[in-house]
C-alpha cells in the first residue's frame, strides 16, 4: 500500500478447477488438474499494477519500487510451483489488486501431532539491541519480542539512520540486528560504518537470501552471526544469546539457518 491508507481483504476457500482464471496465470504453462483447489486470495486497494508490467513481477529483482525491492513475487512463484500450484493476477492502474494462489487439494489424511506447552523463550540477558530494517511492521514486531524478553530496543529505518542512532546511544548498544537489503545504505555499508565507530561491536547480518549468497564475495569485515529470514522468535533470541556471550574481537559466521 505504500504511503496509502485502506483495505487488504485476505481469503480463504476451495474452488474447482474450472474456476482459476486462465487470464495473467503463472506458470504460464501450468495445467490445472481435474479436481478442487484451495485457493488464497490477497485483494487490496493499492496503487495496482501497469499491464506492461504484470507478466516482470515475477521476475527476480524486477521492481518498480525503489532499490532494494523485488524478489518476493519471485520467491511465492518458486514455492507455489513446487508445490504443483500456480498464481493469477488481476489489477488495474490506481484501484488495486488481486492475486490468488491455488493449490491443489489433498485426499491423504494427516495424521495430528500431539500439541505440547509452549517453551519461554531462553533470555539472552538483557541490554540495548540496535535493530535496523526499512520493513516497518517487522522491525516493530521484533522489537516488541526483545524487549519483552528483558532487552532495551533501539530501531533505525535503514543504515544511514542505524549510524545516528548509534552516535547517540553507542555506550549501550551491546549488539545490532541488521538487515542486508535496505535503501541508501545496505547491511554490509552498515556493519563496516558502525565497525569504525566501534571495532568490536556485535553483529547479526540478516537477509532472505541464503547465507552462502550472502556471504559470497571478500568483505574486509564480518559480522559475529547471520540469521536467515524468515526465523522463528526462538532462533532470533538463540542468536542474540550467543552473539552476546562472544568476546567482541571474535568475529565469525555461525550458521543458524
């Protein structure tokens, strides 16, 4: 929705398979079996999409967004496709749009696992943790998990604001979560800026690419750990905790994917 205010309807239900639209389908050489589907719906009264543009979106790293966007629509078709599945697309240029993935339906029973209590996460001690991401509603949510496991949040927008932020409050920060893909500056610009400001400081690089990808390359600093997006709230506390406990000249990847 961008800077937009509105509505996101999300929908939940079971079609035949004579119902998926033929029309903006991908894979565009998918068929559909003779059989239901379940079908999620995403509508929202956004900015929509150019028809020029709806058969790139799928594309890896095409956006007409700002730099930085991308991959996403490019990720869900690689899972729905592997998952024999396929997505459609209906928008129209300033009233919104509407995507909707369908799977097709399984006859299998599946069998119910036991449910068992909910373990507290283990705390890693408290203390202020920097946290940088230009995702508002994720930067938020985990700021809200640190700091009802004891630690005090410090949240920047991207690695530009990071910088500032740590100017001011540098002799409290005792780890920074940083996303790799932000505008103007990104996570590895960041780590080597907030590196000479402070030499030892903790680092958590975190990124939806793999860390392999991530970490290709020759980088003349790294960070002490890396946690692969999306995680569980139980491995971004693990991380903190172990990041934490390291003296601060080690700086080492470990692989908590």
């Amino acid at each position: 929705m961008g800077e937009m205010r509105g509505v996101i309807r999300l929908t939940v239900k079971t079609v035949p398979s004579a119902n998926i639209p033929t029309v903006n389908r991908f894979p565009i050489d998918w068929k559909p079996q003779p059989s239901d589907y379940a079908s999620l719906e995403v509508a929202d009264g956004g900015c929509g999409i150019a028809d020029q543009d709806i058969e790139k979106i799928f594309d890896p790293f095409f956006s007409s967004k700002f730099t930085g966007r991308g991959l996403g629509l490019s990720v869900v078709l690689g899972i729905v496709r592997a998952h024999s599945g396929c997505v459609t697309v209906e928008s129209q240029a300033g009233r919104g749009s509407v995507f909707r993935v369908f799977l097709p339906l399984s006859a299998e029973s599946v069998a119910l696992k036991p449910v068992s209590a909910a373990q507290a996460p283990r705390t890693a001690g408290g203390g202020a943790v920097l946290v940088v991401d230009d995702e508002p509603s994720l930067r938020k949510a985990v700021a809200i998990v640190l700091r009802r496991t004891g630690f005090t949040v410090f949240e920047a927008y991207d690695g530009v604001d990071a910088v500032e932020v740590f100017k001011l409050h540098h002799d409290e920060i005792g780890c920074v979560l940083c996303d790799l893909t932000m505008p103007r500056m990104n996570g590895w610009e960041t780590l080597t800026a907030l590196r000479k400001l402070s030499p030892g400081i903790r680092i958590i690089l975190s990124s939806g690419y793999s860390e392999a990808q991530v970490m290709a390359g020759d980088h003349s600093e790294l960070p002490h750990a890396f946690l692969n997006k999306p995680y569980e709230w139980t491995a971004l506390n693990d991380v903190i905790a172990r990041v934490i406990r390291k003296p601060k000249e080690l700086r080492r990847i470990d692989n908590l994917q």
